[in-house]
C-alpha cells in the first residue's frame, strides 16, 4: 500500500482540478475528479469494432431500447406518470428501488448520445426526462414509491426504502447529460432534487443515511460537474455518517450489510453487501479527491488492497455470498456458489477508475481489465437482449431455459434471463457499454496513456493544448499486437505511455520511427526503429516529438498459460484455471466428448495448454468414476484418487461467453491429475 | 436402493403394527410405524451417565427452563393469553411460528416426565397445556397469529405462515403425551386441532397445504397413536398435495424451497429448505408405512440414497446453502458456508429412524450415529443454556461473543447463542435429547437390537412376551468397547444383534458363556466364550437361550483414522479430515502455537494419526506464508506450493465440542503436505 497525497488544486500537473462545468462531447467523461489523470473525453476516443467496438454497438442498438420496452411493459416508467398524475395507490409494480433503472436507462441514453449524435437517443432521453420530471414534487423530492397517496411517507424506511439510492442515480444521469450536452432539463430536475436532499439531510437536519450507498457518488459527481460545493459537502457528510449503526437492521440481516458497522476511514477490507460497498468506496474516492483528504483515500486504497488480494475471484468478479449478495471472508472464494454480480463488476471498475485517476497506478487499471473482460462482458448475451447477474465461475448442473417473455424471479440459473425481478444489472451494463471508450486512454499533463486496448480513434486534448491523435489497431484481447499510429501531435515533445499488464511478461515494445526516442522500461539496446525490446508489466512509455506515422507496437503474449490459486483459497485447492491474455477461460460440458462428466476431468499440469481458435487446449484426463460407498456420505477412508480412463484433448472456451451455445455445465478452475 | 415390501399388519413379524393407543412409559416411543421393527419405549431404556446420559441430564435439568424462561420473556408463550384474553392485535412478539417452540417444549417436557416421572416437568407441561388450550377456538383452530383481532385471517398466508406447521407440532407434542401418560388435556387439545385442519383441508375442502411440512407428520403420529384413519387420511393428502406448484412463492425463493416443485414419489433427491425436505420426507415415510404405500417408501428412501450419498456432509450435516437454508446440488458441500441447521440434523435422525424401523437396514441406524454425534451433539453448551444453529466445518474467522442475554440475530457466528430471533434449534434439540434412548434399542419378533450405544439399562419387551434384560458398560465413543451383560431373558432362544457401524474395520465379538450359542457375521472358528472373533460391519447376531451373567462383549476399533472426500466433492479437495469412532474431530486455532496461523497447517498423510486426550495427534508442517503479489487477486502462475517451516503436533478435537473453552477458528478438513 502506498499511500498518496493528493494533487492540490494549482500545485502541478492537473487541468482537471478545476470544478467548472464542461459541456460538449469532447470534454464528457464518466468522472473528472481533480487529480492527477483525467480520463478520456467520450469525444475523444472512437471505438472501431472488435471486441469492445462490437458490445458497445449491440448495446446501443439492442440494449437499450430492450431495457426501455421491459420497464414500460413492468409499468416502472409508468410509475412516475402515476405520481404526476397524483393516481398513485397502494399497489405500484416493481421494487421500492425501480425509479433507478429508468435513471440508470437515462445515463446510458445520455453516453450513447453524447457519443453518438442519434437524435433517436436524445429523443428518448429527453421524452423520459419529461415523465421523470411531471413527477417531482414541488420541493425537488423525487420518488414513486413513497410520499404520495396510499404510499408510506417520505423517508419512513432509509434503511430498505432506496430514495437516496434513487435520487443518486438520477443525479449520475444528470452528469452524464450535463458532460454530453449541458444543462437542459434532466440536469434542472437532478438539482432540484439535490438541493432537496441537501435541505433535508444536511447539518442540523435529519442527520440520517440510506440503506443503499449511491447517493454519496451522485452528489460528488454533481458537485464537481456543476462547481457546487454543497453537493460534494453533502456527500462528505453522507460518507462520515456512515459505519456507526444507526441504520435500522433489515430482518436477519446484521449492520456490515451495508456498511454501517465501521466508519468508512477506519475500515480494512469490503465486507457487506458488494453493490453498496463498491458504490460507498467510489463515492468515498471521490469526496476523498474533492476535498484533498488524504486519509479518507488512503483507507479506500487499503480497503482496495485487501479485498482484491484476499476477496477477488480470478475473473475480477466481487462477492462470494448468496445470502446477503455479499463479500465472504478474506480467502472464501467458492467457485460454485461465487456470485459476482454484474453490477459489483461494474462498481468495481468504478472504485479502480477512481483510484487510477487519483493516484496513477497501474494495478487500478489491471483489475479494470480483468473485470470489464471477465464479468461486465459476461453478462450481456450476444445480442444484447437478456444477461447474467450472478456470475459464478462453476457451474454444476445446467441451467433451465429461460422464457423469452418471462421475468426472471432468481439473480442465478446457468442461463442469461431477459430480464429480472430485481433488474438492476442490464441498465448498469447499458451505461458501463455505452462510456467504455472513456475507459481507455488518460491524459495527464503532456503525458498520454492507454489503459485498454481496442480497435479505436483517439484524439486527446492534452492539459496545456494541443492534441494528440492516435489510431490503434488490434484483435485484442485474442492476439496481443496493438499498433499505434500517431496520426496527429503537437511540436512539442510528450510522453505516449502504454500500459504492460501485469500478466504480461514477456512483453515486447517497438517504435518505427525515424527519430529520437526513448523507450523507458525497455531493455538497455533497445534502440527506436530496431527490432522488439522486452517491456516489463506496468508502463511502457515512448517520449519524443512525436510526428504522424510514428507506430509503436506493443506485443503482449496471449499464449494460453496456467493459473493458480494462492493456497489459502481452500475451494479451489488442486484445481487450474487457464487464461488467455486477460481473459479467464473455461470448460464448458459442451464441449466435453458424450459419456464423459466434467467432475471427471483432471487436466495434465505438465502438459502447458495450447492456443486454439478462440480459446486453448490442455491435455486431460478422464478419471473414475470414484468407487462410492452406497448408502454413505461422500468421505471415505481411500485417500487414493480414481485412476484416468481415458486420455482428453480439453478445449477450453472465453468465459464470457459461456452458455451461450445453450445451457450447459462449467468450470473455470479444473482439478489437476 | 433396495425396494421393500412392507409388512402388513398381520403378516407376520411385528407386533408394533397394530394402530392401537398404548399409555404409559414402557409402551411409549417417539412413532412406532407398523414395520418390521419397534423402537424402544421410552420406559424400557435408562441412561447410565456416559456421552448420552450426561447430555440428557443437562437437557432435564437446565435446557427444558432455560427455554421456557426465553419463551416467556419474549411473549411467546403470553401470545397464548392475549388471544384467550380476546387482547390480540397488530403487534404480536415473535415469527409467526413462535408457537411451534411452545409445542416443541411441551413434547420435551412429556417425555422428561415419561423418562424421569419428575411431577416438576409434569406440572409444568400441564400449565403450559391450560395456557394453550385457554387459546383454542370453539371449532379447534388454534393459532397466535393469525384469526384473530387484529390479525390477518386464518389460512391467508399458507405459503409463509406456518400455521398447518404449528399445528403438526403440537400434535407431535400430544403423542408423546399419550405415549407417556396417555389420554389428558394436551391430546384432546390435539384432537379437536386435528379434527379442525380435516375439515378444512380434506378433500373437496380447501385443497391447499402448507409451506413449511410438519402437519403430515403430526397427523399421521397422531392417527397411530389413536387409531384415528382420519388423520393418516389427511396426511396422505398434504404429501401427495405437494410438488405441484401449487404454493405461492416467496419473494425470491422458487418452488423448490418447500418441496413443491416436483411431487414426492418422483422426486430423486432433497432439495430446497433441508428441515422442510426432511420433515416431510419424515412424514411421507410415516403414510407409506401407515397406507402400505411401498411405492411412496421406495420414493423416500431413493431421496434419502441419492442425498445421503451426495449431500451429505462427514458429520451427517446437511444444508449446503445459508440462503434458503437448503440442500445444494450434489457434490456441493463447502465446509465454510455448510448450513448443516441442528434442525435439520434433527429431522435427518427422524428420517433415518422411520427408514430403520420399516426396513431394517443398518445405514439407517450408521447415518443416526453420525448426525447424534456431529451435529445433535454439537448444538448444546455443555451446560445446555446455548446453542449452535448452523454447523459449519470449517470457521475462518473467530466468532464474536454472544451476550448472555441477547437474541442472537444470527443462525451462524462461530459460538453458540442462549436464544435466537428464529429459534427453532433449541427445543428441537430437547425433544431429542429427552428421548434420545429410545433410539438406543429396537424389538422385532424376538430379536433385540442395540442400535446405539451408551452405558444403560436396558429392559426391553419382546413382541410375543417376555423380557430382555441387558446392561450395557461402555466409555463409547470414545473407548470402542461395549459390554453387554444378560440380567434377563425369556426360557427360549432369542436373538441379540449389535450394530457394528460401517467405519469399524477390525471390530470384534466376544460371547463369555457356558451355553452353546451363534455369533452370526463372526470369523468360522469363533467359538462362543473363545477370544474375541473379527466381525464385519452390519450386525453382530447371538442367537440362543439367553442366561443372566452372559456377556457379549463388541470391541470397536477407535484409533484416529484420517477420512478423506470423495473427488467429486470440490471444496475440501487435498484435504483429509480425521476421525475417531462414530466422533468428527477438528482443528481449533486454541490449539495452534502462538504465530502459527490454521491457513498455513498441512497434515503429513504418511503419518497416521495417534490418540491423545479425547482427541487425536496427527504429524503436521507449518507453511508460508505464500508469496502472494501485492494488488492482484489471490491467483497466479506459481503452481509451487509453499515451503514447510516448521513441524507440527497438530492436536484433533472432538467437533461436537468446539468453540467451547473460547470463540476460535477451526476446520475439519485440512490440506495435507
């Protein structure tokens, strides 16, 4: 752990520290907290196919209006008609927490505006901004499940109830708009809303928090986006208040739920349900940067640490618990009963996208990369119309088709399901697609880094002017080679950084040009325009003049190689993984020859696995069945393992993409001969 | 599987077939299915100190007031005076199944009093009873939550209220009423209760069941003890109303939860809710045997193969999941997140039982051994004034003390709690432990079975008269010897069996006497009064004439043995657990050195295991800590395992009692070297 001082205001490299409004595609981004790093423009960079380019179109041409279409059909945008219409009763469809879909729709629609021009977007955005808007109250307060007739009154239940959750989200859709287009009338409603929660929870008031963290990174964002020092104080409040056991306990459920057993600066590890966790430490990060205390983000990295060294699956993915959707213990990683949701994916890459930009380190981005490749890119099928949740990394018995039509009661099932009844993870995985390419590339200073590889145009304001344009050519994440041709720079010299991941070793870095150059990290005789030279993990950085045609061409190996628990991860003891570049793989039953059970299999540790089409080979065997005593529990006193049958070409398959030729049995982690 | 005819009355061995009340403690036992077999009556049986004996006096003497006093003090048992009172109202302590321990009680207290004749227990079941019946409407309906002033309408909430579950307990706690002093006011409370849910519930009524089984089992207990057709009727329509889908889910909770997904003579295995799925496997083995239904005992018993043999944990634990509290798929058995509710151990002991009695076999009895042992066992303190509700096999973090005078919120926590917010564990522990000893023993024909073992008094009556008399001498489980001397017996040959369970390889029989006898499953050349002959697991049968002085005395074997899972089981994989007789042992942190983390001990597997203490010593290294790379998750290519540091005398002790000098981490499973 290291720990960090925050740039102040004015004290060097930053043109983000600055709380002004920024308006207009090319400035947008998800968030510009003032440190060292600002993340890209949704302008600036423009995905070109591949791997990425291919989701965020699905998303936007399938995504999103599958998410509208099923909250129209479940009546949860009609809701906010209710309201304004003052027709509201006892009985209102959806969740006490639908309202935030309908906003988190509203962001992802104002991304895919912003980065994309469609009117039809806008359209959309703007005819539900209408809705939203006719169903506020006169005082700014907002929601359809409470404080209306026949509904409990306003803030009666903070600790199930969600209103702050909600009101948090629509304040994040309104920064997205204010970062697309500027204030127009959803950025009017959210701070109406704002100054409400402001006069109701603020100093002296209703010294109170809700159930659900969100609010916290809502008003942080706000505050920063529209210079308003209120929203962010308010927000610092929300995040001081919580970790003191005032909230009411929800049923069997105990205060480390959502956090509120221990003050956020004081807490070591994430623990609770994982969702409010990671919202909590990504609205923590950002009062934390806004208000230059060190200490407060010194205990979000730390809590950062020890939950990805100790509570973090192999995919990236976060929580381990069915019962409460939660973080286990330090090293209580089932495979099977993982469950990873997407939206913990999603806030995860919030919480890493918060620390990189307030401290530069690469590990912030390398668990980027491991989390938007293994579980958000999970989630979504193919065609962008039905989705995981939970995302477990075995899978023991295969799933039941899921109706096309039908509401999914359950977050699990082996199956993507087209909607659920808690339907939280298809908007968050529509707003998380529609910005990934702000994702990619930072700029800090007259220094440009690319964080994650996809086929994209770039073209990056650096802090003190001028521009630096960069096409990047790769079949990332399959093949390793990424291409960089600058295609535009300033007469000046900058830094290109390119960041080596840190299963990359054995990387290569090459620079065709004709001029001087050095490549940092690069092996002593690594000489500009010469062949390849080894690239340790971690930053790969070219600083010169740079001049149009320049190509610098980073190779990462993407030959499959084998992956091991750390021994203290009991459930995957004598177990492998296999990944590929930065995608975990898997054994799907599928694939498996007929007769042949995955608990069966052992795979050859000797035997290193092979690349083939989009995944690996690895030798294996079939094994046992186990000589099983009838009648008994599965113990017995032969500690000597079933004898191999059979010999087994095992292929192994991206995990994100598993299930979806048709509902099947899986592992990630197979145990070894 | 083997299929079982099952006898009819009349057919031949068994007097136990015959539907007829029988009063008094020498008849009395927990149910006496018309099979093959009877169980020992409450009267014929008398612990002599011991494992057992100590844990049933403690249950007498401290647990029976120890729970009356919790229910008192939370209004449990005042509920019973509000509605009496006509004072209902919206606000009523307790889950909507807080009667069901009040009933639980009042079977505990009949059979303390049927074992001990202590008029205490008596004057207190005949209270509790006049509080309940003052409760009872005029038409036999007889609930504290519901139907009454202020509360929601009788049967509005089948699916989650409880209310037909209620019901089975106290109809359970009439027949050990009548089994114990027969006729009196708790049965014909029970009477007209029963008498209520025919008429609603019969067919052509309100063709509806409960969400939680129990009814089936206390109508068809009921219908034997009196001899009443209507209620084993009733019950046979709950069992075979079930597995249709015809129960309102509950929130998130599909229909597996309470067994309605698939009808209960198709299911193959336990899934959902385990105290659900065992209570009602437990009362469709009762209406099998009652109806002469083998195809329904076939049903039963292939569940019980299918679960035992895959979900089943090394204790006889089952529950693989804290979120429904239920079965997991086969193979699933994580020992951290085990459930392994004490209820369900409970319930799995009453399936088990019904399955012995009805068909003989001795896997019953060997399950029994194990779940009385590892789980019923476990439960209490030593001073039976706090329990486990989960059992886990593995405790990764020490556990929090629980206050003396707290409601514990939490089935789980790693220290055992004096009450809990759903308490059902306590008083199902001391329904057993009252009548633990009448599965000690069973009577079929003139064969006499020792079933479990512990130092007792033994006078058992044979089916067509005369009498067994046996003292049985034994430091079980710890010593493994079992002296059974002969202090009565009939002028004709009968027949004595021993268990011998299926863990004893290299068991022993002995038979001291001057008459001729038979040691049936002895080596050829065991001669009676010879040396000590080998026997095999299963039984160990004397058939003569019986003389006071014989001594049959069973040796076995309880040296330490290390017990390792079956492959398929994934989570303990290279582990190896260690076991002592019928005893589960475990690994507590108290035990460790100073510095010596449990994550970091490895068990030598080349070493055997020695007995020490109550425990056992096994040869063990301490290892890392492991080179984990700082702000990854806890994976990576290093498949070395980590080096030895230090030799280890790793001390076993019994899992039955951890946690008790002490909130500590443990495991059962340990990785080996």
């Amino acid at each position: 752990m290291t720990d960090h001082t925050i740039a102040r205001p004015g004290s060097g490299s930053s043109a983000g520290s600055a709380a002004v409004p920024v308006a207009g595609p090319a400035a947008a981004r998800p968030v510009v907290p003032p440190g060292t790093h600002r993340g890209a423009g949704i302008g600036e960079v423009r995905l070109d196919g591949g791997f990425w380019g291919r989701l965020q179109e699905t998303n936007g041409r399938a995504t999103l209006r599958h998410c509208l279409d099923w909250m129209e059909r479940l009546g949860w945008v009609a809701n906010f008609d209710r309201v304004a219409a003052g027709t509201t009763g006892g009985e209102r469809p959806g969740w006490q927490f639908s309202d935030s879909e309908v906003y988190k729709l509203l962001e992802a629609l104002a991304w895919e505006h912003g980065r994309t021009g469609d009117p039809g977007a806008n359209e959309l955005l703007e005819a539900l901004t209408e809705r939203v808007a006719a169903a506020q109250d006169p005082d700014g307060y907002l929601n359809t499940c409470f404080g209306h007739a026949g509904q409990p009154g306003r803030y009666t239940d903070l600790s199930s109830g969600h209103e702050l959750y909600c009101t948090g989200h629509l304040l994040q859709a309104a920064v997205a708009r204010l970062r697309t287009v500027g204030e127009d009338r959803l950025v009017a409603v959210a701070r109406r809303a704002a100054d409400h929660v402001c006069r109701e929870f603020g100093e002296g008031a209703r010294e109170e928090l809700c159930g659900h963290p969100e609010i916290e990174l809502g008003l942080a964002e706000l505050g920063r986006a529209l210079g308003e020092p209120r929203y962010t104080e308010q927000a610092r409040l929300f995040v001081e208040r919580r970790g003191r056991g005032t909230l009411r306990p929800i049923a069997l459920l105990g205060p480390a739920y959502f956090q509120d057993d221990v003050p956020v600066r004081e807490a070591d590890a994430w623990r609770g349900h994982a969702v409010r966790a990671l919202y909590l430490a990504a609205g923590a990060a950002d009062v934390a940067v806004d208000t230059l205390d060190d200490d407060l983000l010194a205990a979000v990295e730390r809590q950062w640490t020890r939950s990805v060294e100790r509570r973090t699956y192999l995919t990236g993915g976060m929580g381990s618990r069915h019962q409460d959707e939660g973080f286990g213990d330090d090293w209580e990683l089932p495979p099977d009963r993982a469950y990873c949701e997407t939206c913990a994916g999603v806030a995860s890459v919030m919480v890493s996208w918060r620390l990189f930009l307030a401290t530069g380190e690469v590990r912030y981005a390398d668990l980027m990369e491991r989390t938007l490749h293994n579980v958000v890119a999970t989630s979504p099928r193919t065609d962008g119309r039905a989705f995981f949740y939970a995302n477990p990394l075995q899978q023991r018995v295969a799933g039941a088709d899921v109706l096309p039509d039908a509401v999914n009661p359950r977050a699990e099932g082996g199956v993507r399901a087209p909607w659920f009844d808690v339907s939280c993870c298809p908007t968050n995985v529509a707003r998380t697609l529609a910005s990934w390419h702000t994702y990619a590339a930072s700029v800090d200073g007259d220094t440009v880094t690319l964080l994650q590889y996809a086929a994209a145009d770039l073209s990056l304001t650096l802090d003190a002017g001028g521009e630096v344009g960069l096409r990047v050519r790769t079949q990332y994440p399959l093949d390793g080679t990424v291409r960089v041709e600058v295609t535009a720079a300033p007469d000046r010299p900058v830094t290109l950084r390119l960041r080596v991941p840190h299963w990359a070793d054995g990387a290569t870095v090459a620079v065709a040009t004709v001029a001087v150059a050095t490549v940092a990290g690069a092996a002593p005789g690594a000489v500009p325009g010469s062949p390849p030279a080894p690239v340790a993990p971690g930053w790969a950085e070219v600083r010169r003049v740079l001049v149009p045609g320049d190509v610098v061409t980073l190779v990462l190996p993407t030959a499959p190689r084998f992956t091991w628990p750390d021994p203290r991860v009991d459930a995957v003891r004598g177990s492998v993984a296999v990944e590929r570049g930065p995608l975990v793989l898997c054994l799907e039953s599928g694939d498996l020859p007929d007769g042949f059970a995955m608990e069966d299999v052992r795979i050859d540790p000797a035997t290193p696995p092979r690349p083939a089409d989009d995944g690996a080979v690895a030798r294996a065997f079939v094994v046992g069945p186990p000589d099983h005593r009838p009648g008994r529990p599965p113990f017995g006193p032969d500690p000597a393992p079933p004898a191999a049958r059979a010999e087994l070409e095992a292929r192994f398959v991206p995990y994100h993409r598993w299930a979806e030729r048709g509902a099947s049995t899986m592992r990630v982690f197979v145990p070894t001969a």
